[in-house]
C-alpha cells in the first residue's frame, strides 16, 4: 500500500495525500494523557489544548511512548503572528529531546527538525544550533492564520506527513527509536483540536 496519494490541481501541480485506506487501517486509539512539561497540566487526547507563548515557547507531550508504527492526526488554528507552531515526536516527557513538524507561517513553510542537533561538546553553544533545520527537509507552504489539518505516519524509521492533504514531506527518523507525541506554539498561539493517535496489529 502507497503511503501517499496524488491528485492534481488546477493549475497543474501536484496534492498529496495520505489514502483512506492506509488510514483505516491503523484502528487501534492510542490513548494517553498529554501534559505540560512546565505546569503538569493534564489534558486527554480529546481535549481542545491552547498553547501560548509570546515570547517563548510551550508544549504538552503524551505521557505514554508511541510505538514505533502509528498514524497521528490532528486540526491546528493559528492565531495571527505566530511565528511557529506543530508537533513534536518520539519526545522526552519534557519536549527537549525530539523530531519535530514545525509549521512556520511568516515564512511560509513546513520543515523537519530535531533537538538537539549534532552535539559536539557539553555546552549549549556546542550544539549545532545555528543550522536552522536540514534543507532538503523544507517545504514550501502557505499557512494562513485559521485552521489547518496535520496528518503524520510513522513507520519505523520512515515519517510521511501531511499539511492540508496538499503539501507532503517525509524524513527518516534513526536516532530516536521510541518516545513521546507532543504539540507545541513558539512565539504565538495555537490551538490544537480533534486529536487522533492511532496504531495497528502488523
């Protein structure tokens, strides 16, 4: 089974998508309780969770791993100026040791990161922290404030996402092998409704 769809658009580009079929298939809910690292601040998966951080950032991660095969989809509304906002996986309980889907609205974009990045020493100027993300991890993407679909499959070491079943990005996930899902705002406000993690019997 093809882990995305294409259809085209009018103006003869390409949207992706990931199939309803592949969907269907990942029936079992993944049920654990996300939860503010900064606050302990419980919320159920279900649960509309605001995240705001004008000048910072803020996140909530499942206190539960995800297995390594699992689908997650969830709806996001981007409140004006926010300068990112997405999701978090295979995370410490405290968000700090992540992959990362960061949407980024003032530059129209969707990338992959993780954190840290290549450590070369103890201190925090030795990690690679200017190297913004991996280029070949960037897509361009017009994100508007309101709301906006995130859909992400994870398959071992493979990660296919989607942005508003049109803009398709995948990466392969080594390093970390297990951990946490998680949602988080920087320099913004998000909202985040009708969370859904889900897993399957292989």
């Amino acid at each position: 089974m093809s882990v995305l769809e294409s259809t085209q658009r009018p103006d003869g580009s390409l949207a992706f998508d990931i199939p309803s079929e592949l969907r269907a298939s990942f029936d079992i809910p993944h049920a654990s309780a996300l939860v503010d690292p900064a606050t302990s601040t419980r919320y159920t998966t279900d649960a509309e969770v605001t995240l705001s951080a004008p000048d910072g950032y803020a996140c909530v991660v499942s206190e539960a791993p995800i297995p390594a095969t699992a689908y997650a989809s969830v709806t996001v509304d981007i409140a004006a100026n926010t300068t990112e906002c997405g999701i978090v996986f295979r995370s410490s309980a405290d968000g700090d040791n992540c992959y990362i889907l960061r949407l980024e609205p003032r530059r129209s974009r969707a990338v992959v990161d993780r954190w840290p990045r290549r450590v070369t020493g103890e201190m925090q100027w030795e990690i690679s922290g200017d190297v913004p993300f991996q280029v070949e991890l960037e897509r361009p993407c017009t994100l508007e404030p309101g709301e906006h679909t995130i859909d992400i499959v994870m398959d071992g070491s493979l990660m296919v996402a989607v942005i508003d079943q049109q803009v398709a990005v995948s990466a392969r996930i080594y390093d970390r092998t297990a951990g946490g899902f998680g949602l988080f705002a920087g320099e913004g406000t998000a909202t985040f409704r009708d969370l859904r993690i889900a897993t399957r019997i292989r």
